[in-house]
C-alpha cells in the first residue's frame, strides 16, 4: 500500500461521540499530512441496533467540521460513506471458503446450548469462552447439517500454544497467546451478515486502507484479526490504538455521561476550529508549546508517534478557554454574523427584541468591547444585558477607597464634574472623547480614577465592566448624560 488511507469506521447506533471525532480527526490529519485519503465506513452488520438517522447525523457532523469523506458512493453532491449492509455480498463466500480450507468451521451449536454453557462457566467459576464443540466436525458432516438446513455459524479456528506478535504504532511490541483466544464467530446464523470481526478485515482489504487508528480498548480484538487476515491471506493495515478519552472522574468517557456527543458541543455553539483544536491534543503533543493552532498548522505536525500512551481528561474548562481565544482572534463581522445566528436560535426574545433592532455599529462596539471577555456565545447576554437594557443604580459601587472615595456624595460630586465634560465630548471615536476629558480631569487636579470610576459605575451599574470611556462611546451622548443625571437624581 503506497498510498496513505485512513478511515472512520462508526456503527450507526446512536450519535458521533466526541471520542469518535478525535479519532476521525487524527485519521483525517494522518491523511493530510501524508497527501492520502480519508474515507468513512459505515458498519451496520448488527441490525438489532440500528438508529433510524444516525448516518446522516454522523455525515453532516463530519461536515459540519470540514472532515468529509475524499471518496464513496456519490452522496448529496459529494461523496457519502461505504457502507457494509451494501457490501454483503463480499463477505460470505470468503468466510465459507475458509471452513473448506480448514482455517475456520461450521459451527451448529444452537442458542439454547451456548446460553447453557455459559450459564455452566459462571457457576463453575471458568472463564467465558466457546468450548470448541464443533471444532473437529468433519467436513463431510457439516455439508451434510448444511444440506439438512441446519442453521449454522462460521467461527475462526484458533490455532493453539502459538505466540502472535503485534507491533502498534503508538504502544510498540504486543504479545498474545492464543490460548486466551476465543474462536470467534465470523458468520451470523443468517448465513449473509458478518460479524464485525468477519467483516473488518475484508473491508479494510478491500478499501487499501493503510492505517487504522481506534481506541486502545480495541487491543483485545488484534489476536482475532491476525489470524483472520492470515487465513485469508490478507495483510493488516498498520495500527494505532489511541488513549482514552477520560471524563472529570478519570474514567472512560461514556454515551451516558453528559456532553459525551459532538453535538451537545455543536448546540452549546462551540467554534468548530476551537473544538477540533482542543480535541487534537488530547492525546497528541505537537512539539511545541503554542497550543492554539489551525488545521494547516495541524496537518504539518501531525505524526502518530507523538500521541501519548495514557489516557486524556476532557477538561471542560480547558475547552472554554480555547474557544474564547478562538473569539479574540475572530474578525468583528464575523462575530457579529455568528452571534446572530446563535441569538436568533438560542435567545430568541432577546434577539428580536433587542439585538437586531440595534444597528449595526452599535452591536460591533458592544462586541468589540466583550470580545476579550467571552469564553462561549451564551455569555453574551450576561455580560451586555446592561448595554441593551437599562443600568441599575448602585450608589455603593461609587465608594473605592483605593480611588480615595470614600462616600456615596464624593462619587456624585465626581459625577457632577464629569457630566458637562460628557455632554460637550467629541464621539466621532474613542480618542477624540477621551483626550479631552482626561486634560480636564488634569487640570482641575483630581486624580483619573477619583472620576473614571463614578463614571464608570453610572454607565453601567455593573461591577466589572469595560472602561468609563469604552462604555460612554459605546452608549453615545444622549445615552450617556441620561444615566448619570440617572444617577445624580
């Protein structure tokens, strides 16, 4: 295989986990960086577990987040995933084909005699495992059950004391012993769906795969597929098995955990590139220091042999701290036109009501103002509700002895110098309302903050704010001399 092909091999029984997106995101960037494919698999062999729209959930995730599929059946006017139920005819005749040449049998265990076994183990305290009942059947015997129309299953024939030898791309030399190895079913009783061990390694075969990159908890499955590869004459893609994804607990990242979908992320409006960012390093380390980085910068560094072994804590607010430096860098009108759209969905009232009934210089400024301060879009109405409502009146916030104001009345004094200066400013920009002022604060011999921060407060009602001067540009004149005399009043 000279060319690099990775592949995102999901089962359509529920949502994209955001476990399974670090994985299509490190496949995407492997691929990438080595000028390959990416493709996605559909593996929906265990028809008792389908969900109606998972596949088109997980396609439009994927482009959602730029990662679609570089070849496939033609989809919506690109390419959609392969998908195993349209496969099945590869499957079977080469698992049949097996139990001739003696890799793999039939098996006629019913179910009913497997639950006894199993039933058997547990009391007898043995490991669980098929008892091999069915290994030694002559050939002539199952074509003969076969021919009667018995029901039967195709299991691999693991061959006994050998040692395989594994070479993971991440965690170096494994050794299995076959001993601990179950021959495993490779054809269901129906006789036409593989199981996943039957079918991942004819697909990935078939697909010229060259890489495939899971979690580590698929390790366990790498005996079985050895030995499927080898009696089908096949050979294995090369593989790295990626550390957990841990939750706050330090314990696998589960479906029932909260937040555990792509798309509780997606409607909590987290920025795309700040997720798929956060998501590549947990787990990868790419060198250097920087961590925030775009997907070029990503694709560049990317080598498998800088993932980590141990597993990685989805730190949340880890997250949040990358988004908001994703929004700082972020263009005004590009966060105006984003905050729009998610105040239009998520705060519908305050959307109508008020932040589209402001024009658009006056929504930039208050934008501009909270953009250093924003780590996810549902801050924004907290942190302006005082810009497009009214202020409250907080005359204690007027006293700051650090400020040398030590009464509510040395708070109004400081607002009553200040309210002809605001009245009579030049607003034409942040500068030419500033200057003035504070030449007037100078000479009058007062301190700036024995006056900026009365203003400050009077503007805003709040405790933390932006700056006296941000907030009156902001707000204009009329607006602005109307909440101090507010205040004074």
């Amino acid at each position: 295989m000279s060319s690099v092909r990775t592949r995102l091999a999901p089962s359509p029984t529920g949502y994209l986990h955001i476990g399974n997106l670090r994985t299509a995101l490190y496949a995407y960037l492997w691929a990438r960086h080595n000028e390959g494919q990416f493709i996605v698999r559909i593996e929906d062999t265990d028809r008792t577990r389908l969900v109606e729209d998972a596949v088109d959930k997980i396609i439009s995730t994927l482009t959602l987040v730029g990662m679609r599929p570089d070849e496939g059946p033609h989809h919506d006017g690109g390419y959609g995933p392969y998908t195993q139920s349209e496969r099945l005819n590869e499957y079977a005749p080469r698992l049949r084909r097996l139990c001739e040449e003696g890799t793999a049998y039939y098996c006629f265990c019913t179910p009913e005699r497997l639950e006894l076994l199993h039933e058997q183990q547990i009391e007898l305290h043995l490991a669980p495992g098929y008892d091999g009942h069915c290994r030694h059947l002559p050939l002539e015997e199952a074509h003969a059950h076969i021919a009667n129309g018995d029901n039967y299953t195709i299991r691999l024939k693991v061959p006994r004391n050998e040692t395989l030898i594994f070479n993971d791309m991440i965690r170096g030399r494994i050794e299995f012993d076959t001993n601990q190895t179950d021959d495993t079913i490779l054809l269901k009783s129906d006789g036409i769906y593989p199981t996943y061990h039957g079918a991942v390694v004819i697909d990935d075969h078939l697909m010229a795969i060259s890489h495939v990159m899971r979690g580590e908890e698929w390790i366990s499955s790498m005996p079985t597929q050895i030995l499927t590869a080898r009696a089908l004459g096949i050979t294995l893609p090369e593989y790295a098995h990626l550390p957990l994804v841990l939750g706050n607990d330090s314990k696998k990242l589960s479906k029932r955990t909260g937040d555990a979908f792509v798309s509780d992320y997606i409607a909590k409006w987290y920025l795309v590139e700040a997720l798929l960012n956060f998501l590549a390093l947990l787990g990868w380390h790419p060198g250097h220091d920087n961590e925030i980085m775009t997907m070029d910068e990503m694709i560049a560094l990317f080598e498998i042999r800088d993932i980590h072994k141990s597993g990685a804590v989805l730190d949340p607010i880890k997250l949040d701290w990358m988004n908001g430096e994703y929004i700082k860098k972020m263009e005004i009108w590009e966060l105006h036109t984003r905050l729009a759209s998610y105040l239009e969905g998520y705060e519908t009232s305050f959307y109508k009501n008020i932040f589209s009934q402001k024009d658009y210089i006056y929504n930039s400024r208050i934008i501009a103002e909270t953009q250093t301060r924003m780590k996810r879009f549902e801050e924004f109405v907290s942190l302006t509700n005082y810009l497009y409502g009214d202020a409250s009146i907080r005359l204690d916030l007027l006293i700051n002895p650090k400020m040398k104001i030590e009464t509510e009345e040395q708070g109004l004094d400081a607002l009553r110098f200040v309210l002809p200066l605001i009245e009579g400013a030049d607003y034409s920009s942040l500068e030419s309302l500033k200057a003035p002022i504070l030449a007037a604060i100078a000479v009058a011999g007062k301190k700036n903050g024995q006056i900026l921060w009365p203003l400050r407060v009077a503007l805003s009602g709040e405790e933390f704010s932006p700056g006296a001067f941000e907030l009156a540009y902001i707000l204009g004149r009329d607006e602005s001399v109307r909440r101090i005399q507010k205040n004074l009043a």
